[in-house]
C-alpha cells in the first residue's frame, strides 16, 4: 500500500526539480532502512516491487493533479524513456504536457501497450 503522504512528498520533490529516478531512488533508500536492512543483504530486487508500485502511483498523481507544469512533464518525459510503466506514459502522453518527439513516444507506447489503453494518446 503507497502512502498518500509519500507521494505527495514525493510530488513536491519533482517539482523541486528532482528527477523521477532520484524519487526512486530515495524511496527504496527509506525502505531500506526503516526495515533495517544490512549492506551485504540488499540486492538489485531488494523492494523492486514496491518501488514500481510506488512510482505507478506518484505517476498518476503527477498526471492528475499537476498536467501541464513544465517540471513534471519534464520529469515524465526523462522517466518513460527508461520505464515501462503505463501509468507513467499515461501521465505524460493524456496529460497537457509538451513533448518534444511525442508523436514518437505515442508510437512506441502503443507498441508497449496495445490495445484500448493507448487510443485515447492521439486526441
């Protein structure tokens, strides 16, 4: 379960500037150690899972509450080119954002997503 509380946390560190994979980062980081979690014993999959549902969820977010600010979209933008998650193209291809080349993500997102899920890119 993603706390609201994190994500909106979260939310203002994007639009500090931060970058999504920063976020993550920092995320897994804080999972790490309010678990307490060892050195030798954190692993590449240590809370990968948690850390994809936490960053769907702080994509949606961005999406819904902040379409159109220029630091999210940017934010999103970088994020995409390095992840496949849907909500994240979601945010950043239905939102208000300008994207340089978005003809081209909504290409490669609609190869990433066919389907349904993807029509509504080219309103």
């Amino acid at each position: 379960m993603v706390a609201q509380k994190d994500i909106q946390r979260a939310a203002k560190d994007v639009l500090l500037g931060a970058s999504m994979r920063q976020v993550a980062d920092e995320f897994r980081e804080q999972l790490i150690e309010d678990f307490g979690f060892r050195a030798e014993e954190v692993t590449k999959e240590t809370f990968k899972d948690e850390v994809a549902a936490f960053m769907r969820a702080l994509a949606r977010h961005l999406g819904d509450r902040h379409s159109g600010d220029t630091r999210v979209g940017e934010a999103l933008e970088t994020w995409v080119r390095f992840s496949d998650h849907y909500e994240a193209w979601d945010a950043l291809l239905a939102g208000a954002f300008e994207v340089e080349g978005k003809e081209a993500l909504i290409r490669r997102g609609k190869v990433l997503f066919p389907g349904p899920l993807t029509r509504h890119w080219d309103e």
